[in-house]
C-alpha cells in the first residue's frame, strides 16, 4: 500500500485508507479495513482500485475488498490499473 497507493492517492488528490491502529492482529486489521470499505460505501464514495500490482499471488485484503465491494453490487468502483502487472494477478485470483 505505502509503495504505490498511498503515493497514487496523495498525487490525485483522494483519500486513502491509513491503515488499522497499532496492536491489531491479522484478523483484526482485516476487519478495520473492511469495515472503513463499508463506511465509505455507505457514504457513497468512489472507491477506486489501482490493481494488486506487480505479484504472484494477491492479498487477503485485496480479495476482502473486491468480496466486500463486489457483493454489495456497490456502483461507485472504478478500475485505474496503473500497471500491467494487475491483469496476470487478477488471472492467478481465478
């Protein structure tokens, strides 16, 4: 996140997600993460994804967010791949 969202983000001017607080563990800043996705659904904000970037195997978070964002049927999500390495990670997701 800090190596190419938060940088993309800052560069457009949007907000972004600042991460759990300090001492979550895994499931906890899972479920922090998930549940800033829901506030901002509700808020009916524009969500906008930038890929999982140049990887092998995508994040739980990542999957979380597309499950979250998918299932709510949300309308406001927007794809801005900002490198080509999304499309092969996407491909690995299944």
């Amino acid at each position: 996140m800090a190596g190419r969202a938060i940088p993309y983000a800052e560069e457009n001017g949007y907000v972004h997600y600042k991460g759990a607080p300090e001492g979550m563990n895994a499931a906890e800043r899972l479920a922090h993460n998930e549940a800033q996705i829901n506030q901002w659904m509700a808020e009916g904000r524009q969500i906008i994804d930038i890929g999982p970037g140049n990887i092998t195997t995508v994040s739980r978070a990542y999957n979380m967010e597309h499950s979250t964002i998918f299932g709510n049927n949300y309308a406001n999500y927007v794809l801005h791949w900002i490198d080509e390495m999304s499309a092969g990670a996407m491909e690995a997701m299944g």
